[in-house]
C-alpha cells in the first residue's frame, strides 16, 4: 500500500515540477518562439509540409475508422485519445 501511494505522490511531483519548468521556458521564449512562427508562416515549403501533414492525419483517421467499421482489431496506441 505505501509503495502504491508513494508512486502516485511521485508523479504528481514529477507533474508539478514539469509544469514549473515548462512555465519558465514558456516566459524566457515567447518572444523568440513568437518571431520563428511569424518566419515560418512565410515559408511556402513549411506551408506545403504543414498542409501534407495534416492531410496524412486525416487519411490514418478515415482508415481507422474503416477498419473498425470492416471488424478489424486497430491497436489502441493509434486511437486518438478525445
């Protein structure tokens, strides 16, 4: 029983720790984060990247759903969490 509590008391440190880092990343790059994206919305082959991306995103999911609709066993691991 103790093992089990200290895991979860762990993880929700680990979970508080991550999020202060992150916090302070966040603050230090906004600014430089902000100015690569305004770049990189330029880009016409980071458009065409982007636009494929998101295309073959949209072809696994219509192919999972048909498999599932078909009786085929899909591995959760590529089921998107909602």
């Amino acid at each position: 029983m103790a093992n089990k509590f200290e895991k979860k008391a762990l993880d929700q440190v680990n979970q508080i720790n991550e999020g202060l880092l992150f916090g302070i990343l966040k603050f230090f790059m906004k600014s430089k984060t902000k100015r690569t994206l305004r770049k990189l919305s330029r880009d016409p082959e980071f458009k065409s990247a982007v636009a494929d991306m998101n295309y073959h995103a949209e072809r696994t999911k219509e192919l999972i759903k048909q498999y599932e609709e078909e009786g085929i066993n899909i591995d959760k691991r590529f089921k998107r969490r909602r």
